[in-house]
C-alpha cells in the first residue's frame, strides 16, 4: 500500500445544502410557526416502530418493514424483515438506544454513508469499492465499518467521514520486520519455535507507523503479536496454551468458568504486580516498573489488568489463574486496536467473521 496515497484521510462529510431566498414577512413567519407546529406534533405522536424506521431510511436511503421484537423493561427491540442480526432498539421514552445494521453496499439506496463510502474507498483502495457494510448508531458510536468482497480489506470510518483505523492482509511484510517476527516468535515460545509465524493483517493508522500482526497456531498453543513498523516495537504479545480438555456441554463450562474465577480472586494486586513486570519484560521487553496496576472489576474482565504511568502508553495485559501474565497489548498514541475481538463486516445474514481464529 502506498501510504502517501492514504493520508490525510479523505476530509470531512459532503457539505450540505443551505437555505436560500428566507421570507422574512410577518404573515410568512406565522404561517412558518404553525407548521412548525404541526410537524412537531406529528413527530411526538411517531411511535418507536416508525421512528425506526425514519432512523434507517436516514442511514441507507430504504423504507423498511420491521418486525417488532422484545419489549424489556426499558426499551423495544426491532429488526428488520428477513434479516436476523439487526440490532435495533428504542427507549420507552422514543429516544435511540443502539442500531446495528448489516446491508450489502449495492443496496443503499443513497442515504448518510453511501457517498461518503465510495469517496473514500476510491480513494484508499483506487479500483474497489465497499462489498458490505455495517451501520451503528448509539451515544457511544457513530459511524461504519465496510469491507471488499474477499473480506480481506477494511475501513473504519467516523460519522464526520473521517477514517481512523484500516485493516488488510497484505501478501508481506518489509524483510526487517519478517526477521523481528522470527525473533519474537521464538522470546514468546521459550526458543523452541523459530519460524513459522503466519502474516496476517496489518493496521494503518492516520499519520502513524503501520502495525503488522503475526500469528501461529498448532494444536497445542495460539500465539500471536504485532509489531510497529519503523520501530519495530513490539505492542501486543499473546500465548495461549491449550490444555486439550474440552467441555461438553454449557453447565460443565460454566463450573469450570467458576472454578476459575474463584482462583482468580484468591490473588493480590501486589503478586500480579510483581508477576506483570517480570512476564512483561520476558514477553515484550517491556518495563512496567512505576506503573500502577487496576485488576477488571467485571465477571467479564476479571482476569485483566490495566497499567498505567504519567507520560508512558497504558498497558493492558491478562493473567491466568495462577497469576501468571499471558498477553500484554501496549496503546500507544492513546490508539487502541482491537487485535482479539475485532470482527470483519460480512453478508447481512452471515455469522460474525473474527480477524483472527
């Protein structure tokens, strides 16, 4: 890719059109007031069904025909016909509560993205366009992840029409970073592997060095990590070692998963401290010494720590359950990629692709 093509990032949204020729009378204003009015009016009587479907109108240029879903405590659900992965829902009070969408990018009809996706898809991979789409919309996110019809190609774009984050498999990488991937592969694998590590996705970030992922894979451990170009700093490392003992079915899961859990809560942060900066500097070269560490307080998090120092990246890492440190994720320029649940954009109906298996 060549990176002078990328960046600056295609600019802001399509300026919009402004009013012209305002008639400034009274008799105008008063006739302007009571429509106002009117409209008003009819959109606080929209039900949450309609309003869904203005919302996506707004977003792919389609009227859809929804189905309505389940109705919780503190919001209804909708999803559109034939389509079983929507994510849409609305606030007992008529407010937005998230929209996720898949559509294929032939099927906008115009909408907020369409033009704002082939611009920018022309511009950072001249010849293609966008294969599939996926739209959300929530007080946390706003915006569109599009990838090629080979899926091997990704844009993260913003709601405002700027992109901060690409992702592709590209065919290789600079010889100085193949030879850092053989030496890291064998710090992660205590010397007992030393090639082998597969190329698998590189990141290209605005006006940053671009990061490539490695990963290897047998039938006893998973290791990956990635490496910044230029610098050849290593920022995620990642080992897990398979213990060959499947479960079942979900009750013997979730005992396991308590087991776990119970283990997990029997450690102190100053054990893990002192375990994270021995496992950083083995795994990563990484020196974690005045860091201070915060353990998850989620069931979901809870084998995580998050590590952060005045003037350095925070740091993330997971511990197994005999405080041992497994994977350490460094974010550097206050950028986070997700390199473990980062999902490629598919077919609407298309089960969820993971980046890395």
């Amino acid at each position: 890719m060549n990176k002078k093509k990328i960046f600056p990032i295609v600019g802001a949204a399509l300026l919009s059109g402004s009013l012209l020729g305002f008639d400034t009378t009274n008799q105008t204003n008063a006739y302007n007031n009571v429509n106002t009015n009117i409209k008003q009016s009819a959109a606080l009587e929209q039900t949450p069904m309609q309003k869904a479907q203005d919302k996506l109108r707004e977003l792919t240029g389609n009227t859809y025909t929804l189905i309505q879903g389940v109705i919780g405590k503190d919001a209804i659900h909708f999803k559109r016909d034939s389509v079983k992965d929507d994510i849409i829902a609305y606030k007992a009070n008529g407010k937005l509560e998230t929209i996720g969408i898949k559509i294929n990018y032939e099927d906008l009809n115009g909408g907020k993205y369409q033009a704002k996706l082939k611009e920018t898809w022309e511009t950072l991979f001249p010849g293609e366009e966008p294969k599939y789409v996926n739209i959300s919309e929530s007080i946390y996110y706003e915006g569109t992840i599009s990838s090629n019809a080979l899926q091997n190609k990704q844009i993260y774009m913003q709601e405002n029409g700027k992109v901060y984050g690409i992702d592709y498999a590209p065919g290789e990488a600079p010889a100085s970073l193949q030879e850092e991937a053989a030496e890291v592969l064998s710090r992660l694998t205590d010397g007992k592997i030393k090639q082998g590590a597969k190329l698998d996705r590189m990141y290209v970030r605005d006006g940053k060095p671009n990061v490539y992922q490695y990963k290897y894979k047998t039938k006893t451990m998973n290791v990956s990590f990635a490496i910044e170009e230029q610098t050849l700093e290593l920022l995620q490392a990642d080992v897990y070692l398979k213990d060959g003992k499947g479960v079942d079915n979900y009750g013997e899961f979730q005992k396991r998963e308590n087991e776990k859990s119970a283990e997990l809560k029997k450690l102190t942060l100053d054990t893990l401290l002192e375990n994270a900066v021995k496992d950083a500097k083995k795994m990563m070269d990484l020196d974690l010494k005045g860091y201070k560490g915060t353990i998850g307080a989620n069931a979901w998090d809870e084998d995580y720590m998050t590590f952060t120092k005045e003037g350095a990246p925070s740091v993330t890492g997971r511990f197994n359950k005999d405080g041992s440190f497994s994977s350490f994720t460094v974010d550097k320029y206050d950028q986070t990629i997700d390199f473990y649940g980062m999902t490629i954009a598919g077919p609407p109906n298309e089960e969820l692709k993971l980046i890395l298996d």
